[in-house]
C-alpha cells in the first residue's frame, strides 16, 4: 500500500504501449468499492476475489502490465503463477507509505502500528517473488530490459553477468588498460578469455567479426561480454548472435554514446563500404550494465559526441535531458531508449523514432571513410531533421554547435539512399510533429532532402 502500483503501472504501460491491468480496479468494477468488501463479506472473502482474478489474468496476460494489490503476494497460488511472470516490487520506505495512506479509506491504514506491522510481514514475501526493486517508471523499465545504471556497477560484475558460464572479455586496447583490470578482477573465476577488437568503427568490420569467431572458445554456457563504447558493443553483441547460433552477451559501455543509445535494445551491427550498419542482427543481451563512473575518463570530444544522443533523446521525449546532470542524462535516456526498444524489439514501428537525425548522420560518415565522429554527424542530421519539420534548431545549436563538413556530396547521397530506412531507395525519415511528438516512416520530396544534406556539407 502506498507504493504508488497504479500510478506507475499506468505510466509503464503508456510507454511501452501494452495493455494496463490494475487488479484493484477491476475488482472494484466486478464487486464494488474494496472498502464495502472488507465491511460485508471480511478480509478473507477479498482475498479470495482477489488471488482469483489476479491468478486468472496473469494465465492469459500478454504484452500487459499488470498492478497487484499490496496483500496478492499472501496467497501461495499467486506467488506460485508470479514465477512465470517479470515481478518488479516498487519499493517504498514504510514512513513514506504510511504518510500516503493514513488518511485514505483503505481498511488496512487505519492503524498505525497494525500498518507496520504489515509492511514487516509482507517484505519477506515481496522479495520472494521479485525479479528486480524500482522506485519509479523508469527503474521498472530498466529492469524489465535488463538494464542495471548505477555507480560503481563495473566492480559488481561477477553478481550481474547472468548465469555461471565462462565468460569472454571483448574491448580495444585503450579501454582495456583503463577499465579491462577491474572488469577481470570483478569477473573472478569465469573469466576465459581476453579479446581485442580496434577502437573506434574500425572494429565494426566482417574482418574483425570473423577474427573474433576464430579465437572464441565458449560453449552454448558461455557469455561475450563487450566493455567499450558503441563500435565494441555493436561488433561484440553480432558476434554473440552469430557464435554457436547466439549465445548470451553482456554490454558494458563506456561512452556517454553507448550509455544512453547504443549499447541498449539488442540492435547489433557491423558497416560495409557502402554504408553503416547494413549486416546485423537483433540479440537483445542478457544485460546491460551502465557505470556513469566510468565517463570520468571520457575525452571531452568523445563526451560531446555522446551529447549529441541526450539530445536526440529529449527532442523525441519532449524533455530538455540535456540539462540534467549526466548522471540523470545516462538514466533518463537509458530508461526512454529501452522503453521503446521493449515495446519495439525488432524495429518495425515505435522505435524507428530513434532514427532522428540518423540517415543524415550515417550518410555523412559513410561520405567521410568513418572518419567524421558520429556524435558530429548526429548532431548535424539532427539540424536537417528539425529544418525539414519546420522546428527551430535553437537547442541543437546551442548544445552542440554543429559545423558543416568537407565530405563528396555524391557519396553523402549514395549512402543515404542505402540507408536502411530506405524502400525502393527513397529515404524514409523520422521528423517532429513537435518536441515529444515524433513522425516515424515520414517521405519528403527528393530536392528537398537533397537540399537538407548539402546544408551540411562545406563547399
């Protein structure tokens, strides 16, 4: 009681856009007010409607959020059907509860003491049934995608690389030496291997891929795990869905970039000669563990160039991320990234939205070898996308300070009508109805983009 079930659930399942089953209300609905339950028929006959419709709901439940009553968890049938269920317990201090509730209706707030007595006896039992403990919309999010944000999260990777089987280190040189000590102290025993990739995009090449392949010795137990930024976890993660038919992988990025963008949704991918990402596959990983800890070592480009994404994010969630402390920008994003990567896992609708900005983007680095960052592409797309919805560029510009680059604009359009989104090789393209309102599948007139891409290009 007073954990705030409802309001959450509700807010989860707007996300995702599945379906919302609040168990209180649709008792109310069958039956009446809960309040005329306990007076007319007791406690027990409650629970009994109760466990009943619960049990019933969760049997058939799918794509759905479901809120449970605060005593569902003290019958052993519903404790029993929950383990086929993901059970999140929105946890809340019993001061804080006790505050919301005391001077409700409901028939077990009415006394203090007998309330807190309650709440003791019921935390055994929620933390039975619990796969993971949120506070708010977002932490139930996160965990139900599998995604842990926490400082201090690199030293804990023994207990969040699920399973007990060997496990592959996979990063470039330079992030091995920072961070590569820690990971390996944290992995302990099931550490197998060490693998080097190159930095940067270089890594995201077949070549690497089949190199990896070649000196992985794992079994169908074993677990890749990718520490770096977005290149290593792209290549790591395709690696893992091609390696004995897939095999689990865990992403432990270590750029602002890959913290809120693309170490998160199973997305995996390495880039041809003509153009980003064009082989991949979907292989959502076991886990994704996000250390903002880690950023402390983050070169100012590289940390500018992650930038880039927070404000991507925040245009498509309508919420100015890029104002809040980069710790709230890595949980905030993370937490809209994996909402819509659940609800859309194999990227057939809601989450195209991510591509904001991105056929510009991927078209200007594939016109520069891979040489131009990709948080100055994005952050260049991002101006051609707002231009070509009829929003100002203030923020963009203000935030990112974007610059036109020296690129072949024949290349530059090439690739962009290659790029993935494409049908028939006619770009289809993410704009803004508004900040918050984004337009998925949108198809402009050929001049008109072709106008957009050379407004990025310097003459």
């Amino acid at each position: 009681m007073g954990a705030g079930k409802s309001s959450v659930a509700e807010e989860v399942a707007r996300r995702l856009g599945w379906r919302l089953y609040d168990n209180d209300r649709e008792i109310e609905e069958a039956f009446g007010p809960i309040p005329e339950i306990f007076e007319r028929d007791g406690e027990a006959a409650f629970r009994e409607i109760e466990a009943d419709m619960l049990v019933g709901e969760l049997a058939v439940a799918d794509r759905c959020v479901i809120a449970a009553g605060g005593g569902a968890v003290e019958s052993a049938d519903v404790r029993r059907h929950l383990e086929g269920a993901f059970t999140v317990l929105l946890d809340v201090d019993v001061d804080t509860a006790w505050e919301r509730v005391r001077s409700s209706d409901r028939p077990l707030a009415r006394d203090e003491a007998e309330f807190r007595a309650l709440y003791e006896r019921r935390q055994p039992l929620y933390r039975e049934v619990a796969d993971a403990v949120a506070r708010d919309a977002d932490g139930v999010v996160l965990a139900a995608g599998g995604v842990h944000v926490g400082s201090g999260l690199l030293e804990r990777l023994g207990e969040l690389v699920p399973g007990d089987g060997p496990v592959a280190l996979v990063s470039d040189a330079y992030v091995a030496g920072i961070h590569g000590p820690a990971a390996q102290l944290a992995l302990g025993g099931r550490l197998a291997s060490t693998l080097e990739v190159p930095p940067g995009e270089e890594a995201k090449t077949l070549a690497v891929a089949e190199r990896l392949w070649r000196e992985l010795r794992l079994d169908r137990t074993g677990t890749i795990l990718a520490l770096g930024g977005g290149c290593t976890t792209d290549v790591a993660g395709f690696v893992a869905s091609g390696y004995l038919r897939g095999v689990d992988w865990v992403a432990v990025p270590t750029t602002l970039v890959g913290q809120v963008d693309a170490a998160i949704g199973g997305k995996t991918a390495v880039d041809l000669p003509e153009g980003k990402n064009l082989v991949g596959a979907f292989h959502w990983p076991a886990a994704t563990v996000i250390d903002p800890v880690l950023l402390r070592t983050l070169p100012e480009r590289e940390r500018r160039g992650g930038l880039a994404e927070v404000v991507k994010t925040g245009l498509l969630a309508g919420e100015p991320l890029w104002d809040l402390p980069e710790q709230g920008q890595v949980r905030r994003c993370a937490a809209y990234k994996t909402a819509l990567c659940l609800a859309d896992p194999h990227d057939r609708g809601p989450r195209n939205a991510l591509n904001l900005g991105h056929t510009f983007a991927h078209a200007l680095e594939a016109a520069a070898g891979y040489e131009l960052g990709h948080g100055e592409a994005v952050a260049l797309g991002l101006l051609a996308a707002l231009r070509l919805s009829g929003l100002p560029t203030d923020d963009v510009e203000r935030v990112l300070s974007p610059t036109p680059v020296r690129v072949d604009p024949e290349k530059a359009w090439a690739a962009l009508a290659r790029d993935k989104k494409a049908e028939r090789g006619r770009p289809k393209l993410v704009l803004l109805e508004a900040p918050g309102k984004p337009r998925v599948g949108v198809e402009v007139p050929e001049d008109q983009v072709r106008a957009a891409l050379l407004e990025l290009i310097r003459r």
